[in-house]
C-alpha cells in the first residue's frame, strides 16, 4: 500500500495482523531467497508443465497462478551456495545461465520478490492457489527447471 514497503515491510505477526486488519485488501508481497525461490513462466506454460509433472508422478510443491498470467512454482532457496555456479541473483527478470534461451522463464530468488494471493491487480484480477503450500513441499528447483523450460518452448 505504499511506494516505500520494502523499507516498510515486517515478518512481526503482531504487525502483520494489525496491518491486515486496517488494511484487508492489501497485496502479500513476498521476498524470495531466503525460505523459498519461485520459478516463474507464463500461465499457460505453467499449466501445460503442471500437468506433465503430475502425469509423470513428480511433485511441483506449492504453484500459484498471478493476476498477471504467471505462474508461481514455489522451490527450496538456492541460498548462496559455495559453487557461485549453482546460483545466480535475480533482480526481477533473471534468466539463468543455463537456460538463457527459454523464453519467459524467470528464477526469483535473492533480491527478489513476487506478489502472493489473494493479492488483486488493476482490473480487480486476483492471484490464487492451485497448490496450495499448507499441503505441499518445497522440492529442489533445478528439479524442475527442465520441464518448466520446455513447457515455455513448447507454449512459445
């Protein structure tokens, strides 16, 4: 609700509930790279790469669809691991290196951050689960990164 949340922001939930209540429309904005990366594509993408990955018995975790048309895989944090070359910063619209060709295809983590439902978007569009993260866990990203590119490929 302001243009200085990130100066703002608080992980108090004391503070978040209060704020909550003042304000129940506000968005839920969530810095990656410390718990949780996400692993970005285009809804449709997303969808396709979903349901591959469910057919094929793996499990995605936790995946949102944005206001936006972007769909949300949730991922263990990469961190900062000893091998610079198992992790790169995002800055908002990454492409690692591995996959710099694929479209579309964004790995929020550190420096980083995406909007969570229920937040809502101009339009009055709302983000939205569709696995929800009470009752799935966070896998490896790299895990997924293969079939999330070539459903960006695929999808163009």
């Amino acid at each position: 609700m302001s243009p200085a949340w990130q100066i703002l922001a608080s992980t108090d939930p004391g503070t978040v509930a209060r704020w909550w209540l003042t304000v129940p429309e506000a968005n839920v904005v969530l810095p990656t790279g410390r718990v949780f990366d996400v692993l970005d594509v285009p809804a449709r993408a997303g969808i396709a790469a979903l349901s591959r990955m469910e057919r094929s018995g793996q499990r995605p975790g936790p995946v949102a669809i944005s206001a936006g048309d972007r769909a949300h895989f949730f991922v263990r944090t990469r961190g900062a691991p000893a091998d610079e070359t198992e992790w790169w910063s995002c800055h908002l619209d990454c492409e690692p290196e591995e996959v710099a060709d694929v479209s579309g295809l964004r790995w929020h983590c550190r420096d980083s951050y995406v909007v969570a439902p229920p937040s809502r978007y101009a339009g009055g569009n709302a983000a939205r689960w569709i696995r929800h993260p009470a009752s799935h866990e966070l896998p490896d990203g790299l895990r997924l990164l293969g079939a999330l590119a070539d459903a960006c490929e695929e999808t163009g």
